[in-house]
C-alpha cells in the first residue's frame, strides 16, 4: 500500500551542538524537488550541509551533501521506505557544531531527524486526486449539495451558473458522470 504525508512539516534538533532542521514535503515531480532544494540553499546558505532523499515513484535519490558516504542521504531514505511513503522528500539541514558524531552518530542523527518530523503529520492511503472545474445550474446545485462536503470545495463563484472548483477522488467524479454532470480536469495529480 502507497502512503504519503499528509501535510509538509519542519522539525528541529539538535545532537552534540549541532543543529539538525527537517523539512518533509509532498511532491508530484523532481521539478518541485529541485525548486525546494534551491529554495532551502538560499535560505539556509551558511549551512554545513544540506542533505536529502525523495521517492516519486519509481525515481528514489538521495544525497549526502559531502557528509561521509552513506552517513545522511541513506539513513534518510531507509526511513521514508520504512514507511512506504512517496511523493515525499526530506531535506535535512545541518550546522555543525564543533562535535565530530563519527559514521554512526551521523547515521542515528539522521535517521531521528526524519523519523521525528514524521511524527508531526499524519500518514495516510495515498488517493489519486483531480482538481476539478464545475459548472452547474442553481437547480442542479441541489444535487450538488448532497453529492459533496465543504472540504472537496476550493472555491465557488456565483453568477448566472454556479462555477465550483473542487478536489474529487475517482469515486466521486464518476457520480458526476453518472448525473451526466460537464466537468473540466485541471489537475489529475492533485495533492
């Protein structure tokens, strides 16, 4: 079974004065990976190091940003394996604090820095998601009342139709087709 986060979450920790800061976000491509990767370098230029892993589907890296080999990016990968995640990647930023933590404390740091920023969101059954258009008459607005709740609905703009955009599961937007309701997809890999 597919897991993902189900919201992004930061977490620190320090460890023999060194400071480990985790971020988690859900991603759908290795484009949004690389702009939080470049975001966190500009923010965080005086760092020691800036390590990571991700998983989208089948593509998995990982980096250990000149930490010793296997000592950072590996550890933080094992932990989002362990918990069948994807669509996720942990950053893990490091300022050095004079302590050398040797290859096993670099390994224990950095597997508790990611397993303990997990711990701040939840981790649900990953569900394919659409970002959905829809336009629908006020009489037909009854049908869609009962059909969804609030949380599926991003915004709403009344005019002489009703125009919603929703978020919907496969289940729900097959309702829609069978009341032949017209919508338009905007998103079909929606988070």
């Amino acid at each position: 079974m597919i897991m993902v986060i189900e919201s992004n979450v930061i977490n620190e920790i320090e460890i023999n004065k060194s400071r480990f800061i985790t971020y988690l976000y859900k991603v759908k491509s290795k484009d949004e990976v690389l702009e939080h990767l470049n975001n966190l370098k500009k923010e965080y230029k005086d760092a020691t190091h800036i390590c990571y892993a991700y998983i989208l589907d089948n593509l998995i890296k990982f980096d250990d940003d000149n930490e010793p080999q296997g000592t950072a990016g590996l550890p933080i990968l094992e932990v989002l394996k362990k918990n069948n995640l994807n669509h996720v990647v942990c950053f893990v930023i490091r300022y050095f604090g004079g302590i050398k933590l040797g290859s096993g404390g670099l390994i224990r740091a950095y597997s508790n820095s990611t397993s303990l920023c997990l711990k701040k969101t939840k981790i649900v059954k990953y569900q394919e998601l659409f970002k959905v258009k829809l336009i629908v008459t006020y009489q037909e607005n009854k049908l869609i009342e009962k059909l969804l709740k609030t949380d599926n609905i991003l915004d709403t703009i009344y005019d002489n139709k009703i125009t919603y955009v929703l978020v919907l599961n496969k289940e729900l937007l097959n309702k829609l087709d069978s009341y032949n309701l017209k919508y338009e997809i905007l998103d079909n890999n929606y988070f």
